[in-house]
C-alpha cells in the first residue's frame, strides 16, 4: 500500500512556483527548492518526478491561473475597448507596484526555456495561442455589439496584442521609465480604435 503524501502538494507547488519565477530554472537548485517548499528530495521525485517535472507542474498551474485570470478580466467589462484598458494599464500598474520585476512566468520560461527544449517551446507556445484566442473572442464580441470596427481583422488584431503583452512585460523587467510603457499601452490600445 502506497504511504499517504506528508505535505499539501498543491502548496508545495505553490512554493516551487515562486522560487522558479524568482529566479528562472536553470538558476534554482534542489536545495533552494527543498528548502523552500520545506520537503526533502525524495517526497520531489514521487510527487513530480525530477526538477523538470516540478518546473512543468509549476509552469501549467501557472498557465491555468493566467488564463482564467485573463478571460475573467476580459469578460467582466460591457466596453470591449475598456477591458483592454483595465486588462493593459493594470498590467503595468502591478509591475510598479510590486517592484519586484518577476515579468510573468511563463514570458520568462519562453525566453529562458523555448529556443532549447522543445517541450516547453510547445506549453508557452500554446498558452500564447489561448491568449490570442481570447483576444480574439472578445475583439469579435465587439463588432458583434458595433463598439469596433465591422472591418477589423479580429485575430490578427488579437494576435498584435499578444505580441505587445508579451513585449511589454519582457520590458517591465529592466524597470524602464513609467511614461515610456504608458504611452506604449496608450498607442497599442488604439489599434482596437
């Protein structure tokens, strides 16, 4: 009979998350994950596998939550062109806030993962494709109601604005000037005009 689980995985998860999205995968060790998820190597390896295995829990558990925050945003506002604001300057306002400049984690297992490992060049790739799709959802909502354009090409444009996402929080890392992301935020959001 299998022993039950002496830790609450889906805290430990939770603790390896933000370990791995402080500091990247390469960057973290086993000892820094034990030690903050407060378990030993060997409850890792039954619960995860190995360090990738974790990484990849981490990084869909994340990609879940984003997505689900993303389309709740998105949703929750009548004027399609208001949530991309909400949505957008809420974005870079959390950055300045939190001054931590983590960027979000699956942005930075693009950069720091994709162009090597196919598997997670796959997961990030996918997540940006919901993005888009969700993007694009709420653009045709918008024609749908006349607040844009009949003539807007909505994937196209929702795929713009996956690329601006992705572009500014790369940028929000390096803490550049708040005007300078501002007025990036403010010229992208007229594309929906």
């Amino acid at each position: 009979m299998a022993r039950p689980r002496e830790f609450n995985e889906e805290q430990a998860l939770d603790l390896a998350m933000q370990i791995f999205w402080e500091k990247g995968y390469e960057a973290t060790s086993l000892s820094d994950l034990t030690s903050r998820m407060g378990i030993q190597r060997p409850s890792i390896y039954a619960a995860f596998g190995d360090k990738k295995g974790l990484f990849e829990a981490a990084l869909r558990k994340y990609t879940r939550a984003h997505a689900s925050y993303v389309r709740t945003t998105l949703q929750n506002y009548t004027s399609v062109k208001e949530a991309f604001r909400i949505f957008f300057e809420g974005l870079v306002a959390e950055a300045y806030k939190e001054n931590l400049n983590k960027g979000c984690f699956c942005i930075n297992t693009m950069v720091e993962l994709a162009p090597h490992d196919a598997k997670f060049e796959i997961l990030t790739r996918e997540h940006q494709m919901y993005l888009s799709a969700t993007f694009q959802e709420t653009i045709e909502r918008g024609i749908r109601t006349g607040e844009l354009e009949a003539s807007l090409n909505a994937k196209a444009l929702a795929q713009t604005l996956v690329v601006s996402l992705i572009g500014i929080t790369v940028m929000m890392k390096s803490c550049p000037e708040r005007s300078f992301v501002d007025n990036s935020v403010r010229v992208t959001l007229t594309l929906l005009d």
